[in-house]
C-alpha cells in the first residue's frame, strides 16, 4: 500500500511561481511573489507559540541534567 501525501492545490500563478526558477521570477509580477510569500507568513507560529517552546526545552535541559547528576555548580566545578 502506498503512503500519498496530499499536497496543497494552489492556483495556477502560485504554482507558476512556486515551480519558477531564478531566472523564471524575473518574468513574474512582484505582487504575485509578494502574494505567494504572505501564504506562508499566515502559518508561521507567533512570538508566543515560540516562546514557549523555548521555555519548554529549557526545561527539558534542566530536568534532564538534573536527571544525570548535572548542575550548575558540578560543571563548573569540574571545570576548574
């Protein structure tokens, strides 16, 4: 059985470009570039959403060096 991946349809000028190579987007109208580039804008996640991934994987460093014996003071102990 064979895994297929549903691929976003995109109109046919956003497909132009997302299929153009370098020298094909000097033909293309910098407003549908500017378009095609909002699309991913809209997706990306917020200050937030990547704040608290950082703040999660800080915490996941810390529980995993206390896990293992690491704190601040034996590293820098050890490397006195």
């Amino acid at each position: 059985m064979a895994v297929e991946t549903e691929r976003e349809h995109l109109d046919p000028d956003l497909e132009r470009i997302a299929r153009a190579n370098l020298k094909e987007l000097g033909d293309i109208r910098i407003d549908d570039v500017l378009s095609f580039i909002d699309r991913g804008i809209e997706n990306m996640p917020s200050y937030m959403d990547l704040y608290r991934r950082w703040e999660s994987q800080q915490w996941l460093i810390w529980i995993g060096n206390r896990r293992f014996g690491l704190t601040a003071c034996s590293s820098t102990a050890r490397n006195a």
